[in-house]
C-alpha cells in the first residue's frame, strides 16, 4: 500500500495502515514532510510567495484556516525536534516510521541540498516520550486530520 501519511495528514494511521499490518501487507507512505510544511523552511510570508500555477497555493492546508493551525505545529514541532537533536524535516519522517505497520517512506526532494535536511531521519529514534509529546502537540493545535496518538505496536 503507498498512502500519503504526515502530522498533518494522519489518517491512513487509523484505517488503511492498521488493515495492511493485520493482513501482513507493507506500507510505503509518501509525503512525510506534506509538501514542504513540515520541511522547517515554510513560513506564512513563503506561502503567500508561492506563484499562482503552484498546486499549493489551492490546497486548503495552506490556506486559512488551516495554516495557522499547520505553521504552529511546525513551530512546536521545531522546538521539540532541536531538543531531541535533529532537524523537523528528519522528525517529520521519523514520526511516519513510527507509525506501527509502516515499511518505509519517500521522501522527495528538488535539490541535491534538500537532502541534508532530512537524510538522517533514519537514524531517530523517538521513544514513548517523545511520541506522547508528538500526540500533544498535534492536539493542542488542532493540525491536519486524523489521529493524534499512535498506537502501540504489537508485539508478536
């Protein structure tokens, strides 16, 4: 299964990813970093920049009301992820990674450079902790769609 799956769009976390685990399917999810949202280098004036032939500039999470409650995610999220010594864009992967049931995710970029922002998000691991902060975060501001908490992966 590939379904789109980041902090903002959660949703394929409490159906398609849970029925794909439970029948034993792999799970590659695709925009982590919502195209560009959780990249660390979105603000409400680079949005307002964005040209008018831009698919995001019709997209309703970059639009009000929607964007305020995304940008303050990345800004909390932003805070957290310098505590835990990694960049958002690799938190924002690393969460996808978390999610029980997900094999793996692509990540895109346009540049070479982009790269470096998010390539050692396989490398971060987010504890019970971290996760649970993660959870309060997307709840107190109100961001995306879907579930806030992840659930616990089985154990077999």
């Amino acid at each position: 299964m590939q379904p789109p799956l980041s902090l903002i769009d959660r949703r394929a976390a409490a159906d398609v990813i849970p029925w794909a685990e439970e029948h034993g399917t792999g799970v590659i999810v695709y925009s982590p970093m919502h195209s560009g949202l959780l990249s660390g280098r979105f603000s409400r004036e680079r949005v307002e920049q964005l040209d008018e032939t831009d698919h995001r500039k019709k997209r309703p999470e970059f639009n009000e009301s929607e964007l305020s409650n995304n940008l303050a995610l990345a800004e909390r999220l932003t805070q957290l992820a310098e505590r835990l010594g990694c960049t958002l864009a690799e938190l924002a992967v690393a969460w996808t990674l978390a999610v029980p049931g997900v094999t793996g995710a692509i990540v895109g970029a346009r540049r070479p450079d982009q790269i470096d922002g998010w390539i050692g998000a396989g490398d971060v691991r987010l504890d019970d902790e971290a996760l649970e902060e993660i959870a309060s975060i997307v709840q107190d501001t109100g961001a995306g769609d879907g579930p806030a908490a992840l659930p616990r992966r089985r154990l077999a």
